[in-house]
C-alpha cells in the first residue's frame, strides 16, 4: 500500500515518523487534485522570480506530498520554498484542476512554525512585526517617531556599523511606512455615523489595524461613503485586529483568539464591511479556520457569510450619492486577497467606472503581486523589492495620475517601489477616490 493511501486513522496512531503532525495537515485529497499541468506557473511570483519549480505552487504540492511519507521530515531547504510563497493565490484563480491551493498552504504554515527551529534573529524580526503593526495602540506611538527618523536618516548613519546586524530590515521597513501625520495617526472613527437621507440599514464596519493608524483618511472616506449611500455605520475600537497578518503567517493560536474575538464583537450586525482586501480575506474564511472548534464553528460559519468588502458592498446597491467628475486616469491594482482569495475583481472597477469623467487604465502582469503579501516584504525583501520594481515598471507604462488599490499593503508597496524607480504617483485606495466624487472635491495628489 503507498504511503499516500494511508487513512487519517493510521497517521493518527503513528504520525511521529512524518513531517506533518496530525493537527490539520495538508489534505492528501487535496493534494491529488493538482494534476502537475503547469498552468500556475506563469501565476506565480515566486516562480517568475526564482524559475525553480520547487518555488512554483506544484512543486511546493509536490512537498506537502513529501511531507507525508514515512520518514520524512521537515528541511531548510523545504522551510526555504513554503517561505518563499506569498499566499497572492493566483495559482487558484489560474489552476484549471480546482486544487485549492489555498487551503493546503493555510494547513502548511501552522506546521512550519510548530516544527520548524527558525534562527533567533528570525524569530524576533516575526514576532516583532506582530506586536507592532497588529497593534494600533504602539503604531500610533511610533509612527510619527518613523517619519521622523526617515527625515534625519539616523539608521543610514548606523548602517556603517558591523555590529547593528538587523539595520537592512528596519531601513526597508522606514522605506515603506508613509509620512503620516500625528493628528491622522490618532484619529478615532464616532462609533455611530448616521446615514445621510433615508436610511438604507446598518452596517457595521471594521477598520484594521494598520489601516486605522496609518491610513486613517481611508476609513474616513469609507465611513462618509457609506453614509452618504444611506447606511448607518457602526464602528468599534475593538478588538484590535482581525487576526490576519498572523493568520496568514501560520501563527495559528494567536490569530485564531483574534478572531474569536471580532465575531464575538460584530456577529450581531447582518453585514459586516471591511475595506482591507487580507481582512476580508480572513475574516470570509473564519468559518474554515475554526471548522474543528465545537463552539464557535457555527458562529464562525455565520459570520463569514456576513462579510462583504466594501467595493462588493456598494456595487451591490444602487448609488444614491452623486458622482461628481473627477478627470484622471487610474490604474487600478488587484490587490491578491481580494481578486484571488475574495474572487473579487469587477465591483472596484465598476465602482470606479461610475465617477464621470475618470479613465481606468490596464497594468500589464496586472495579476501578479506587487510583494507586500501581508508582512513577505519585511521577512523576504530582496525578492518583495524585485516585484515591487516589476510592478512599479508595468504601471509606470500606462503614464496613470493616480494608482487605485483596495489594501493597505499594496498602497505601501507600490508607493515605495515607485520611489525607489523614480516614477511615483499617488497611490491611493478606491474608496478615497468615490469620496471625493461625492464631495465634488479633486483628491490630494
């Protein structure tokens, strides 16, 4: 009998001569689907980076297969190709077969981090990111110290120094962090914005972390959006995330307390708005990620069918507001988690189509990821820079006014890689640019 056809029982009784242990592996069933056709090869990022198959979403199939013989354990050079995935899911958008990628690699991360020994310095840069930027509390402290330090270029000063070893990760991570304003870092949403007009509902929207710290603006615009469509906004401080920075790092425990969370805190509005494409994301796939949890996989399951990001939520409804003329010409950027792991690609469009006199202009690659990736570009930035230098090229032919995005990351990303190219333009999110067609006000460019 092939070790692939042993049953759950088997492995269950004895999993400790394999690499993946019992808690939620990577679906042998899933696994058979892919049929090694390659159509996710020119999909994939990591693959037009690298051209090694075992950095294609097959080859990395091919691994998790390895990772259920008998035997096998897990290797740096097998922790070296799962790292270097990005999660984009573009893979799943292109595989003709069905295989859900997806799944398989949300099964794989949680058991690299609880059987692979990562370096110290490695250890500590992860967990650093996640006790900051999932914690908007400490960004507003030291996002102004950020812009700060950027302007009087201490670290470049420091980067001479042998000894500060970790220099080249803080410096990319200044080089993506906007100037924002201290007065913007600190804003507060009101917990109740009333609809303009007759009501249409209620909704209750969900701001982010990093997104309530360091693009406050944009969840202002989405707050007088909604309301000016005719929806009463709710808005709550807490919790502090949604989980999905960490969710989609594999650091399964944490993330899934986060969640438990935010249903609790929002589970009694019928819709749920997010405008950060990886919060959707996550947020659509609590009822998966809490399946085996007996007393909140309902509620998880219910949860999720709520959620609607909030370019699918106004193209769902007829617009109320006026639009006003806005003359420029967009490119408009598909964030991963929200064309791949949301299927959602036509709402933005359409609801940047329906502001007169604006011109939406195609970016060439236009599926494949910029490199933010949730935090790829602080634990992989040689290969994050090199697509974010690709990315920057591409937009940079349609001679665009402004770059429209819908996540948080991607704004980061690609205004940083089209200053590093020389070629920046304002990157803004969607939703700003809706607002200042209500408003009959041209956007800060």
């Amino acid at each position: 009998m092939s070790s692939l056809d042993i049953t759950h029982h088997e492995r269950e009784r004895d999993p400790s001569n394999r690499a993946w242990d019992d808690h939620n592996p990577p679906s042998l069933d899933l696994i058979r689907d892919c049929v090694h056709c390659g159509f996710c090869l020119p999909t994939c990022p990591s693959y037009k980076v690298f051209e090694d198959e075992m950095d294609s979403p097959r080859g990395r199939i091919l691994l998790m297969r390895i990772g259920h013989e008998e035997g096998a354990e897990i290797s740096p050079e097998m922790v070296t190709h799962f790292d270097r995935c990005l999660g984009c899911m573009a893979c799943v958008t292109a595989c003709p077969s069905g295989v859900q990628y997806d799944r398989l690699i949300e099964s794989t991360r949680p058991q690299l981090e609880r059987h692979t020994d990562r370096s110290w310095s490695t250890r500590a840069l992860r967990r650093g990111v996640f006790e900051l930027f999932t914690h908007p509390g400490r960004l507003r402290v030291l996002a102004p110290l950020m812009a700060l330090e950027r302007r009087i270029g201490l670290l470049e000063r420091l980067a001479k120094v042998p000894l500060v070893r970790r220099v080249p990760r803080l410096r990319v991570m200044l080089a993506l962090t906007p100037d924002v304003p201290a007065r913007a870092a600190v804003r507060r949403l009101p917990a109740v914005t009333k609809a303009r007009g007759t009501s249409r509902g209620t909704v209750a929207f969900m701001q982010g972390c990093v997104q309530r710290v360091w693009f406050s603006d944009v969840n202002a615009a989405t707050v007088r959006v909604l309301a000016a469509e005719g929806f009463e906004v709710h808005t709550k401080a807490q919790p502090r995330c949604c989980g999905a920075l960490i969710m989609h790092s594999g650091v399964e425990p944490e993330a899934l307390d986060l969640a438990r969370a935010t249903i609790a805190a929002y589970e009694g509005y019928d819709t749920i708005v997010a405008n950060v494409a990886g919060c959707g994301s996550a947020m659509k796939d609590y009822g998966h990620f809490l399946v085996e949890d007996p007393e909140w996989a309902e509620r998880a399951k219910a949860f999720s069918a709520k959620v609607r990001d909030v370019h699918e939520f106004l193209a769902e409804h007829e617009p109320r507001a006026e639009r006003r003329p806005l003359e420029l010409t967009v490119a408009y950027h598909d964030a991963c988690h929200l064309a791949h792991a949301q299927g959602v690609r036509q709402p933005p469009r359409d609801v940047l189509a329906s502001i007169p006199g604006l011109t939406i202009v195609p970016i060439a690659d236009g599926d494949i990821c910029c490199g933010s990736a949730g935090i790829f570009n602080l634990v992989q930035p040689e290969m994050a820079a090199e697509l974010g230098r690709r990315k920057a090229a591409n937009i940079d032919e349609g001679r665009p006014d402004v770059v429209a995005t819908t996540n948080p990351g991607c704004m980061l990303q690609i205004g940083a890689a089209g200053r590093k190219a020389g070629t920046s333009r304002p990157v803004l999110h969607v939703v700003e640019l809706i607002d200042a067609s209500i408003r009959g006000e041209r956007p800060a460019l």
